[in-house]
C-alpha cells in the first residue's frame, strides 16, 4: 500500500488532528485515547466522519514531520485522528461476543 503513489495514508480527508503528549507521568498516553475517543464521539455527533491512523505514528514522531507540522521536539505524536465529511453510508460492523471473565451477583 505505502509503495503505491496513488495510496493516500490519511484517505483524503480534510482534516488531520494529532494529539501530543510530554513524557510527563505514567498514563498521559492513556489520556490521549480517551481524549481521542470523545473527540471522534463529537465528531460523529456533528455528522462528521473520523478514524485513528495509527500508521503515521512513526513518521509524525521523525523530527522532520514534527517541524513541518509545527509539533515541538519535546513532544511525542499519540494519536492522529483524520476528520471529514463521510463519503455516503458506512455499514455496521459485526461485533463478537465480549469475553465475561467474571459476574458478581
Ligand atoms: C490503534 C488504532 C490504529 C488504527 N490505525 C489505522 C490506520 O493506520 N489506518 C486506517 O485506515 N485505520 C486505522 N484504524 C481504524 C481501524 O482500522 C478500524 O477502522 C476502526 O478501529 C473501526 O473499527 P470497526 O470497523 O471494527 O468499527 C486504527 C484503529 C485503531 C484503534
């Protein structure tokens, strides 16, 4: 995929959002997911489209992208999240049964 020219690692959106962190305490990358996760929720809630690109974490994280994109050296790229205007209908995908590893009556 990433040899083809024509092969667009952001889908053509719009819109690219990458949330940053400083290696500051244990669970500021956990932080990043849930941000992330309410962001694509307000997104869908606006009719916008989103998906997390977790392909471009490595070169967001290279010097060169990171002052391309004005992102400071200090910090580390978590989650890119594209937005955009959903190009129609996109099904429901099929979900498996959780795996319950315990109940409390
Ligand atoms: C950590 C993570 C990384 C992902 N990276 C990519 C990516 O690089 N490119 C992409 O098209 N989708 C990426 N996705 C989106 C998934 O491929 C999938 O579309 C999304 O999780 C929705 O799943 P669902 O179809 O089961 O609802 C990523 C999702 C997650 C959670």
């Amino acid at each position: 995929m990433f040899a083809n020219p024509d092969f667009n690692i952001f889908h053509d959106a719009g819109t690219l959002i990458v949330l940053c962190t400083k290696p500051s305490s244990t669970f500021v990358e956990a932080d990043c997911w849930l941000a992330a996760e309410n962001l694509m929720l307000a997104a869908c809630a606006l009719g916008l489209g989103s998906c997390v690109i977790g392909s471009a974490v490595a070169a967001l994280n290279t010097l060169q992208i990171k002052d391309k994109l004005g992102i400071p050296a200090e910090f580390s790229a978590v989650v890119p999240i594209i937005l955009g205007v959903p190009n129609g209908e996109t099904n429901a995908t099929p979900r498996n049964e959780p795996i319950v590893l315990a109940q409390v009556q």
